[in-house]
C-alpha cells in the first residue's frame, strides 16, 4: 500500500489544493496565482507565500510537481495534487487521534444528515456497491 499523506494542512494551504481540485489536470505557478488572485479584495493566499505553501504541501506529500519539458512559460513545471478532495477528507477523518474503524457508520450517517441536498438513493447504491467490494475482498482473503 502506498504511503498516505497525513499531517494536517494550513487554510492557505488548502485553498491552494482546492485550486487543483477543481482543475482537470496539474496546473502551473501562474495558472494558480490567477485562480487565487481572482478576488483582489480577498484572495485566497498571498502571492509571496507560493512557493512556501507549494514546498510545505510536497514535503507533506499532498503534491508533485509535473515537469514539462521544453520552454518557456506555457512549459513551466506544473503541480498535481497527489489526493484527489475525498481522500483528502476521509484522511482528516482517519488521522484524528479519537478516531477508530467502528466509527464509520455513524460517521457516514452523519454526513448524510448533512447533506439533506443530497439523493439518499444514489448515496445508497454507491454504499451497497462498496459493501459488495469489500465483502468478496474479505472473501478472497479468508480462503488463502
């Protein structure tokens, strides 16, 4: 299994990763401030402190940089989130130090009392189809 981020993360730090969330593929230093800098009044984080919270969140293990080859701007070393947003969550979640694996189902209860918005009937089927997953994965592994 491979190695998991786990520490906990700053709000610039955050934003900052919500930005490549949102992105179909890793973005550049550029792309970033302008998506950051959006709202001049607030932005996101402080264009000086870029490099700091990329080089936080690559040391945390939360992103890659994605080196382009060739030059100039349009090939400008890029960075990619290496959680997508919901392991991102579900890690703060687990990392908790109260936390233990029978906590699931009244965490996932919970969420879905948050989330009045949200169809119960597809929330559900994604919930029988991984009970199915794990079911024939502890199957698998009890005949060996």
């Amino acid at each position: 299994m491979p190695k998991r981020p786990s520490s906990s993360v700053t709000s610039s730090e955050l934003a900052l990763l919500q930005i490549l969330w949102n992105s179909p593929r890793p973005l550049n230093k550029q792309e970033i401030l302008e998506k950051a800098m959006e709202d001049e009044e607030n932005p996101l984080f402080a264009k000086n402190s870029f490099h700091i919270l990329i080089n936080e969140l690559i040391a945390k293990e939360y992103l890659v940089p994605v080196d382009n080859l060739g030059m100039g701007r349009k090939n400008a070393r890029r960075y990619a989130p290496t959680v997508s947003r919901n392991e991102f969550l579900a890690l703060q979640v687990h990392t908790t130090q109260d936390y233990q694996a029978t906590d699931i189902p009244e965490i996932l209860a919970a969420l879905m009392e948050l989330s009045p918005d949200a169809g119960t009937e597809p929330v559900l089927v994604g919930i029988e189809k991984l009970i199915k997953k794990k079911r024939e994965e502890n199957k698998g592994s009890d005949e060996e």
